[in-house]
C-alpha cells in the first residue's frame, strides 16, 4: 500500500494547492490593507498552505478594484 502524504496533497492536488496559494499570495499582495497585516496573512498562507488559504478565503484582504 502506498502513502500518500499528509492529506493526500501530493501530485495534482498539490499543483491546484499551490496555484491557490499563489493566488491568494499575489491578492494579499495587491490588497489596500496596511503592511502589517499584509505580512501576517502571508505568513499564514506559507506556513499553514490548505488551512490559511482557506481562513484567507474566508476572512482575508481582498484585492484592490481597478
């Protein structure tokens, strides 16, 4: 039986994962909110990969409208 990995985030998950990481990285970037709180999601995004971009889905920054 083979192991999957922690959640079963590996091979295509992992790539969706981390294209949604990449987005949410790139809205907290863009977003309107003060650096200090721009620095605190980013580091939840990075370091908790599924669960902050899911905490961010729900309660982050959004992005700048142009």
């Amino acid at each position: 039986m083979m192991h999957s990995g922690m959640f079963g985030l590996n091979g295509f998950w992992g790539l969706i994962l981390l294209a949604l990481d990449i987005w949410a990285l790139v809205s907290i970037v863009n977003s309107d909110r003060e650096t200090g709180s721009k620095v605190l999601w980013v580091l939840l995004v990075f370091l908790l990969p599924l669960l902050g971009f899911l905490i961010w889905l729900i309660a982050g920054p959004r992005a700048v409208k142009r």
